[in-house]
C-alpha cells in the first residue's frame, strides 16, 4: 500500500495546519500525560511554526489537558514507585522534560527522607540476592553505584548498605572501616 506524499506543515492553509498540531498532540498525549514543552518540541519536530505551537498550547492549557505541576506530581509517584528514584533523581528528570525547576522540586517534595531511606533499602535488598558470591567490598561498590544511579546521596547509600549487608549477615570490620567523603 502507497503511503500519502508528506505534507510540509507550513504548505497547509492555517485551519488544516492547527487541524494537524491538535491531532498530534491528541494522539501524544493518549499515550500518557505529557509537559507543555514535550508537546512544543514534538510539534517542532515535526516542522510547525511557532504561533501554531503556541496558540495550541495555549487552548490545551486553558481546557486542563496539559498541566506541568499535575504531570510533575504524577510523574513523582510513578517513577518513586516503580523505578525507586530518589528525588534528585526525579527533579533532574522533570527538569529535562521541560519542568520548571520550582514546580519539579515542590512535586519531589512528596517524598519524604524516610520514604526514600525505606526505597533504598527495598532496592538493596532486591539486588543482594542477585549478587551471588562476590567479596564485601565488591558488594559494597556495586551497591554504592546503583542507588548512585537512582540519585541516592552517598552518605544515605552507604547507611543503608552498611546496615544491610549486616542484615544479610555480612558482617566484617570492611564496613565500620569504609570511608565514605
């Protein structure tokens, strides 16, 4: 089956250029909620200028279809939840989703230190077992870098390693020698 000629969107008339930016942005955001400037650098992408892409944004704003601090809260639960973020993590993702910096760090902000301490250590806990046989030290390194990669500060990484691992029955004088800058 032939495929239509692509249409360049400053060729069509004005009302079948904002007919198409609307469909665009319908369809992204059927999928999931999506930021203002998610939606800005799709239509962009896709060759719309920038009155289009404003005025629509607009009239999305207006009607609550896109909602920056809504989408912020959201994406806080989700990401917490499912990929055991912590909230620097989760503010620097918001950030490169076009989040403003204040919006993004209020919405962090719903995460507790003891929620985030109790998911570090659910993390940890998950990933002993899938260590095997390796030496304290490795262990300890490995761990230290995964929650460093979920954005975990060092110094609450190391805490709930450190308790861990002697939970795990690791015990070793490594840990109360380690030190952590």
């Amino acid at each position: 089956m032939a495929r239509a000629p692509k249409v360049v969107p400053a060729e069509l008339p004005p009302e079948e250029r904002y007919k198409k930016a609307k469909e665009i942005c319908f369809d992204l955001l059927a999928a999931r909620p999506r930021t203002q400037e998610e939606l800005r650098q799709a239509l962009q992408r896709k060759g719309f200028d920038e009155q289009t892409c404003e005025t629509l944004l607009g009239k999305l704003d207006r009607a609550g279809l896109v909602n920056d601090e809504e989408f912020a809260q959201l994406w806080v639960k989700s990401r917490h939840a499912n990929q055991g973020l912590s909230r620097t993590a989760l503010v620097a993702e918001l950030r490169r989703k076009g989040v403003d910096g204040e919006v993004a760090a209020q919405a962090a902000e719903e995460v507790d230190r003891e929620s985030e301490e109790q998911m570090a250590r659910e993390l940890v806990r998950k990933r002993l077992g899938s260590l095997g046989n390796v030496d304290e030290q490795t262990a300890l390194r490995r761990l230290l870098g995964f929650l460093a990669r979920k954005g975990y500060p060092q110094g609450l990484a190391y805490t709930v390693i450190r308790d861990e691992l002697r939970e795990y029955g690791a015990e070793s004088t490594l840990l109360d020698d380690a030190v952590i800058d």
